[in-house]
C-alpha cells in the first residue's frame, strides 16, 4: 500500500492533536474533581463550625472526652433532621483514633 506523503502528514498531525486534546482533557477533569471535593469539604466545615466550637469549649471544662462526643452528637442529629443541607445522607463523629463515635440517625425518606 504506497500512501501519499500528505496522508502521512495529515495522519501525524491528527494523532498529535489527537493526544494533546486528551491529555488536556485528563487534566481538566482531574482538576475540576479536586476542586469539586475541595468545595464539598469547605462546605461541610462551615456546617459543623459551632459544634467543633463547643466541642473545643467544653475540653476546657472536662476531660472525659466521650462523654464531650456524645453530647454533640445530639447536634449532628439535628443538623441532619433540620435539611438544611442537601443530599446528606450520613454524619459521623469522629473521635482522635478515627473510630466513630456511636450515633444512631434515621434517615428521611425522599
């Protein structure tokens, strides 16, 4: 098979243009998922800002540090009943090992 030396041209230039729009677009998209998390992240701190708060208030005062994680889960409860955030479908409190701390939620219908 005798191809022309302008298909040849044409066929190198495609694949280059071929691989840089998909190593752009590897990028982008991984970009836009850290950006997303990073949001989705942010947004979650800003919701449990006052219980971290009181959780840090009431070190102060006590050191039986479950007894602290438990009183403030009556507060995720109502963060997760009140809907004031969409989509959430669990909250855990999570104490410095990174066991969770016994909370028992019901989920709202949808």
């Amino acid at each position: 098979m005798n191809l022309s030396i302008r298909f040849k041209i044409l066929l190198f230039v495609g694949l280059i243009i071929a691989a840089v729009l998909g190593s752009l677009t590897t990028a982008f998209v991984g970009q836009l998922k850290h950006s997303y998390l990073d949001s989705i992240q942010q947004r979650a701190t800003g919701f449990i800002a006052d219980i971290v708060t009181d959780i840090k208030k009431q070190r102060q005062t006590s050191d039986n540090i479950p007894w602290i994680l438990r009183i403030q889960t009556i507060k995720c409860i109502q963060l997760f009943n009140s809907g004031a955030v969409e989509n959430l479908t669990q909250i855990a409190v999570l104490d410095r090992s990174g066991t969770i701390v016994p909370i028992i939620i019901t989920v709202k219908s949808v």
